[in-house]
C-alpha cells in the first residue's frame, strides 16, 4: 500500500498525488502545491544554480521588479523599524534601494548571507521573503520561523508568483525554474495568515493567530 502524502503546508491527506502528468502534488484542502521531493536538485546542484543569477542591483530593470515591494514598505514602515531581507541571495535590489533611504535592513541568506545569529537574538519589525518562498523544501516551518522572527503586529512582504485557476501549470514559466519546488495561492496563505494582495506576486501577510 502506498504511504499516505500529507500537504507540506496544512498536513492534509487529500492529496492529488501527480499533477497533470506532472511529479507535483496538490492538496485538495489548500492549494498547495510542490514537487515530489525525489525531483529536487542537490543542495551543491541548487547553490551551483543560484551562482549563475546575474541579480546587479544598479539595474535599472531589477530595480523596477521589486519597486512595488519597495513602495508598500515605505507605505507601511519608516527608517526607524527594523527589517530582515530572508533568503537575500548574493546581491539584493530590494535591500540597496531601501539602505538608499537610510532603513535599517538587515540580510540573511543560506548559501552567500549566512549570520544566524541574525534570526536568534533579533526580532523584525517586518521580513521581507523576495522569490525565496518558492525554494522551501518545508514551507510550513519556514514560515513558522518567519512568524516568530516578527514582532506583535509585524509584516511579511512576500514576492512569489501566485498559482491559480487561470494558471496553466503545464507551460508557465514559473513552473520551469529546477530551483522552484513549490506554489501557493491566495488559499494557501488564508489558512494561515491575513492576506492583502498587492499585485500578482506581491502578497503582505499578518499572522491571524491569536495571541
């Protein structure tokens, strides 16, 4: 008998278990969906890849990707909070733009930003998760770390390109990234948090536990 799959995000075993002919998951109850962990690239597959990103934050297109981000936390948060740019990578646009204005915004990355003193004895007004939250391996912990690293009343800014209907899953671009194991939708982040929808792919998100 086949071992049960349980959602990576909600823990639920209604699980569509391949997704168009495809090796993803999706679970029926919130919309996730990931790729069968068997796909995955090794983390030295996975760093080599990331090496290859020509992310130049003096670019002016680069700049313009995240200036939505960039305006709803200027629209939200001032010099004086303190931010966390999570999963920064080498080279961040969103962190240059906001260091222009004087923020205080600190990095933390994995492979090239690696302080992890930075998510032990600090607490952020509001973490910024920029095209990282479709790399998690275990989505569910990561973002649970991510609310216990905000203070009472604090914001995550995610940038991700949404899943939905209208998707087809099958030729999106999105999809096609070896780096990009996992998909959320509107849904997906209800059951956990409050969510403001900013643009397709910039979602604001308030924990909407009791506390």
């Amino acid at each position: 008998m086949d071992q049960a799959i349980k959602c990576l995000w909600c823990a639920s075993s209604l699980v569509t278990k391949t997704l168009f002919g495809l090796p993803y998951h999706q679970c029926q109850s919130c919309e996730f969906i990931w790729l069968d962990p068997s796909q995955r690239l090794d983390l030295a597959q996975e760093k080599a890849r990331y090496e290859k990103h020509q992310n130049i934050v003096t670019d002016l297109g680069y700049q313009d990707f995240v200036r939505p981000l960039e305006k709803a936390i200027l629209k939200k948060y001032n010099s004086q909070h303190l931010g966390l740019d999570y999963g920064s990578g080498k080279d961040s646009a969103i962190h240059y733009l906001l260091k222009q204005r004087q923020y205080q915004l600190e990095k933390y990355d994995p492979f090239f930003v690696n302080h992890p003193e930075r998510l032990q004895t600090e607490k952020y007004d509001y973490i910024v998760v920029c095209e990282v939250a479709e790399h998690f391996y275990d989505p569910c912990a990561e973002f649970e770390k991510l609310k216990s690293l905000l203070k009472s009343g604090g914001t995550l800014f995610v940038m991700t390109s949404l899943w939905s209907q209208d998707v087809d899953f099958i030729n999106w671009s999105y999809r096609r990234d070896s780096t990009h194991v996992c998909f959320y939708s509107v849904k997906t982040f209800s059951t956990q948090f409050t969510v403001e929808v900013e643009a397709p792919n910039l979602i604001i998100l308030h924990d909407n536990r009791v506390t």
